[in-house]
C-alpha cells in the first residue's frame, strides 16, 4: 500500500493506493495520526486507487472518523473505488463515511473577538474570557526547607483541590504527615482534578477527581494555590506546524495578556518535549541533609538532559512574575536563560490525543484528560542553561492557555 499527500484549500487529501487489510490498515491508522499531530484537522481519504477492504480497514476508518469528530473536526472518504463503495454500502456506514459536511464548531459557545499575534515562530490568538477576572494567590509553608531535607509534621498543610483553583507544589494525598511521609512528591491540581508523583518507589502516577461532595485532599510541604476567574484564553500554534515553540515565550506572551506583572497560568498543549525533574524519594522520609550536594543528589532527584516525553499532551499550571512580592520570591525560579522572568510550573504529562480546535472550556477538558487515561508523569518543569549538555527548556506545538492576572499574594493554611 501507498498513500500519497495533496495539501489542497480546506483539506488534506491523502490518496491510498493498494489493499486495506488487517496488515495496512494500521500503517494508515498511523500515518493519519502523525499528520493530525502536525495540525491536519480536516483530512479526506482518497480511495479511488484502494482495490480491497476487510473489516479490519473499515474499523480503522471509523475510529478515524471518531477521532477527528472528538477534536470537531472533518474526516470523509472520498471517490472510494467500486469495490470499496460497494463494502461501505453493505456494512452500513457510507453515508457516515464519505459525508463531506464540516464539523460544528466548538458547540453554543459565543465566538469570541481575538487579538492575532506573531512572535517568535509562533501565532498567537487572544481572547477576552471574563472581564475583571483575576485571582488570589495564597502560598502554603516554605520550599526553603527543601534543600536541607528539614521538613516536620508542623510544615505540612492541608490543601483541597476545589473546582475554582489550581495548585501545584510539594504533597502526596492523604489527611495528614505521617500517612504521607514516605510519599511526597510534585503534585499539580486544575479544575478539581489532581495528580500526584508519588516517591514510594513504585514511581507511577496517581490522580483523583472532584466528584459531589468528594474534593481531592492534599497533603502539603508547601505549595501555591490560586483561586478565583481566568481572564484571558490565548491559543497558540507553530507558525509553521512544525517548529516547536519554547515554553518561555507562551509564558511571557500569556503575562503581557493578563496585563499585570505577575500571573496565573493553565496551559494544555502538544508537547515536543518537557525539561523537567521529578523527586525520587520523599523528601520527609529520612534525616535532615543535602538534597542539591554531588553526588548525592543523582538518589534524590531524576533529570533528563534531553526533552522528555515528546508527541505526549501537557497539562501545565502555575505562576509567572516578572516582578514577583517579596513572599512570592522563594517560590519562583528563572524561566529561561537571560531572562528576567521567574515562575514554578508543573506538568503532568498524557498519552497523545489531538487537541480541539476553537474555544475550549478548561474544566470539561481536564476531566476528560483524566477520564480518558494515559496518565505518564508529574514533573516540575525547568530550564537547563548550562553551555553543555544543556537541554534548554520544554518546546510545545500548540494548545491552548487559561490566564489570570494575580492582584493580593499572602500566606494561608494551617497544619495538616
């Protein structure tokens, strides 16, 4: 089998040429899947040259269907041969299959005026959400206390990943510290969905989503959490759909929208690669020392030299400052290098799945990505400037942002 591109106005067409069977249908499967991740969202298979198809075909070309539907956008076969026609007409989907009609847009929300914006390879759309939104940061213990190892019982708080905030730091679920102890690790929550990294050795994921009454609990070293309204949505693409973007510019461009010096960010995008670091162990579980020392720190933390986690999607969420209060310092760190922007972003990172075009609502869309699994990691993303080997920073493709400007910064939280 041969499948061939034709870039015309509207659409993709790739023509196929050959047989469809249970062997090719999956090397289809893949090949339209790899122009999907390159930002293809209307796509039409030619099937005029496809002289067989088996079950195994058409089940791929339904589940293409779906994909492209789930992301509201079109997929059709078109001018399929007569054996093909012939098969789709007696399976019962040729009219689902080669219906040509364009997919709705993102469905009853109001368009939104975008402000369009090209900088450094990149096109950015920005868009009014909620006039005056803004949120409130409240900081939780002391990350001071990390490069010594010196955490106690009376530094840990409790946080409760509500609907309204997003939060990130230090933390493990559970009621408590000593329940907790041997799991801390990074931890990020969006929307009421929260994941953790926990260092108890097993080093998998876990995550909990709000549901009634039930509201995730963390149990917290110290932490950020920002509550309020997100006042912009910008959206982002490689200008040319293949070049990544780094993660500093996004951040900026998103800070330089919300018009304030510091900010609230969420980020869910195609990732072509995090810098970032996880814990390996707890860093509650043992005796006071050095956690940054050589060589002693290759046992504590596990960093990558190389972007990680390539062709996965990133929900991201944190705080940039480009001139951050006095209590909000300790927590931030740069973003790039020579730059004078700080921030602390954790990722966790998903199995691929195409984004949706148009408007996308946050707090659907985080429970989807839950919902539908594939949690890999949760890592604190960085920036690695060093001459050689540095890595850089994380590069993404495209996605979509939820910003806020951050006005009253203070300290919260009682112990755990």
């Amino acid at each position: 089998m041969e499948i061939s591109h034709n870039q015309r106005d509207q659409y993709l067409e790739m023509t196929v040429a050959g047989r469809l069977d249970g062997y090719w249908a999956q090397h289809l499967a893949s090949s339209v899947g790899a122009v999907m991740r390159e930002g293809a969202h209307a796509v039409r298979l030619n099937l005029s040259q496809t002289s067989y198809i088996s079950s195994a075909g058409i089940g791929v070309l339904v589940e293409l269907h779906k994909s492209f539907q789930a992301i509201h956008g079109s997929f059709a076969v078109i001018e399929p041969s007569a054996q093909v026609a012939k098969v789709l007409q007696m399976v019962g989907l040729a009219a689902m299959l080669t219906s040509t009609a364009a997919m709705p847009s993102a469905t009853a929300l109001p368009v939104l005026q975008a402000q369009r914006k090209e900088a450094g390879g990149a096109v950015f759309e920005i868009h009014e959400m909620v006039a005056g939104g803004a949120m409130e940061c409240h900081l939780l213990g002391s990350p001071a206390a990390l490069p010594t190892l010196a955490f106690a019982a009376d530094q840990c708080h409790s946080l409760n990943a509500m609907e309204d905030a997003l939060s990130l730091g230090l933390g493990a679920f559970g009621d408590h510290f000593e329940n907790s102890r041997e799991r801390f690790g990074e931890f990020l929550a969006v929307c009421g969905g929260a994941a953790c990294q926990p260092t108890d050795g097993a080093n998998h994921p876990d995550f909990m989503l709000s549901s009634g009454s039930f509201v995730p609990r963390i149990a917290t070293l110290y932490g950020m959490e920002c509550r309020g309204a997100f006042a912009k949505l910008v959206s982002f693409e490689s200008a040319s759909g293949r070049d990544p973007v780094p993660l500093s510019l996004i951040l900026e461009t998103c800070r330089e929208a919300a018009g304030t010096p510091t900010a609230a960010i969420v980020l869910l995008a195609e990732s072509a690669g995090l810098i970032a670091a996880m814990l390996k162990r707890s860093p509650a579980a043992g005796p006071a020392g050095s956690l940054f020392a050589y060589p002693e720190v290759r046992n504590w933390l596990s960093f990558s030299p190389e972007r990680a986690f390539p062709h996965s999607l990133a929900l991201a969420a944190g705080i940039i400052s480009a001139d951050a209060p006095a209590d909000l310092r300790p927590f931030l760190r740069p973003l790039a290098r020579r730059s004078a922007l700080t921030g602390h972003f954790h990722a966790a990172a998903f199995t691929y799945r195409p984004l949706r075009k148009g408007r996308v609502e946050l707090a659907p869309a985080v429970r989807s990505l839950f919902d539908g699994g594939g949690l890999q990691a949760v890592a604190h993303l960085l920036a690695d400037d060093r001459d050689h080997p540095g890595g850089g920073e994380s590069e993404l493709l495209r996605g979509t942002c939820w910003v806020s400007p951050i006005h009253t910064v203070q300290r919260t939280g009682g112990a755990a």
